[in-house]
C-alpha cells in the first residue's frame, strides 16, 4: 500500500486500540473510532489492504461501506477489478437486489460479478442464504422446475394456482376443467441458467428473470 494508506491503517489501529480500552470492548470489534473516517476516494485501497494484513474487523467495516456506497464507488476513477472473489462474496451477500438494480455501471467494474453471485446465493437449491434480503428467495427457488407442455419456468408448489394453456385438460377436485403445469422429470435450475447464460443473457437479467419466476401474484 501506499504512503497516505500506510498512515491511515497506522492511526486507525492506534485510535481503535484507544477507543477499545476505554469502551471496554475487544480489539477485533466491526467498529470504527469516532475520530477516524474513511473517504470514499481511498475505501477500496483500505478494504484490499485490511484484507492483506488479515485486519478482519476493518474489512468487515469496508464491505458495508462499499455495500452502502456503491454507486458512488463505481463512479470514481479507480480499478475494481483487484477486488478478490471472496469480497466479491462478502459485498455481494448483504447488498439487497433492490440496491444492485438501482446501480449504474456502464464500465461493468464490478455490477456483472455481483449479479451472479446473488444468483448462486439466492437461488441455489443447497442451504439457506444469509444475503441481505436473499433468505426468502432461496427457500422458494428451491421449488422451481419447468413445465413439460410449454416450457415456463414455475414454483412447483404454486402450481394449484398457475394455469398452462398447453396442458390438457382435467377434472379437478370441485369438478371444473383445469389445466396446470407438469414438471419436466430431472430438471436442472443449474443447467438452465448456465443456458441462459450461453444464449447471451446477462447475469442481472437472470437474476430478475429467476427472481420473476419467484413472484407469485394471486387475485
């Protein structure tokens, strides 16, 4: 790092050290001293540098600062693209969907590399998603599959609700015809997003056509 980021680090350990004390609280504490700010201009040099020396409070700190401030940090003259993958992660697990979609990165600094990776956290079929706002989503792609009579995308326990206009017709339960959805035995969420990918859409359209697929609207 460079002399301005040297001094920086040099008195944020020292004032966090003090601030520490006499709070009573631990030095690895997510917290910034009062006394020390962080210019939006130097953040990500911060943030690469706090994760070289293995600083795992400060980075912490810089991730939500960058989370919180992103389209201002895309806007600045400065490269992105050293950000390593596993902050790539981090920022991209607690920045909600509703902040990526109001980013503006007409460089694609950083916006594509997020976008998929919420797509793996929010609609991954594996776990729970602890991403900012991502929990929900994950829980219900769980249930996506695809309709062998027309080819949509569906919730699979929504489908008493959807109606497939290619599906034959039946008789349900209060005797009225109905036509619904079958799944396609075997489908994938994965292959077919790496589908969508190789067609030419782009990680943010995936993300919004998955999370589409997702919103069920009953009337």
């Amino acid at each position: 790092c460079d002399v301005e980021i040297f001094e920086w680090l040099m008195n944020y350990i020292h004032e966090k050290y003090e601030a520490d004390i006499a709070n009573n609280n631990a030095y690895n504490s997510p917290t910034i001293p009062n006394n020390v700010h962080i210019e939006k201009s130097i953040l990500i040099s911060i943030l690469i540098s706090s994760e070289f020396l293995q600083m795992d409070s400060l980075v912490d700190v810089c991730v939500s600062h960058v989370s919180a401030n992103l389209n201002d940090i895309i806007k600045l003259p400065i490269d992105l693209s050293c950000i390593s993958e596993k902050l790539i992660n981090r920022i991209a697990s607690i920045t909600p969907a509703k902040i990526l979609a109001e980013t503006r990165d007409k460089k694609d600094k950083i916006l594509t590399k997020l976008y998929k990776r919420r797509v793996e956290l929010d609609f991954s079929r594996k776990g729970t998603s602890k991403s900012s706002g991502g929990s929900s989503a994950r829980t219900i792609a769980a249930s996506l599959t695809c309709c062998r009579y027309c080819g949509w995308v569906y919730l699979e326990n929504y489908v008493a609700f959807l109606t497939c206009r290619n599906a034959p017709s039946t008789i349900d339960f209060r005797g009225r015809l109905s036509s619904r959805h079958f799944s396609v035995p075997g489908w994938s969420l994965t292959s077919y997003l790496k589908t969508l990918h190789a067609g030419g859409m782009g990680w943010d359209a995936i993300y919004w056509h998955v999370w589409a697929a997702c919103v069920v609207l009953r009337v």
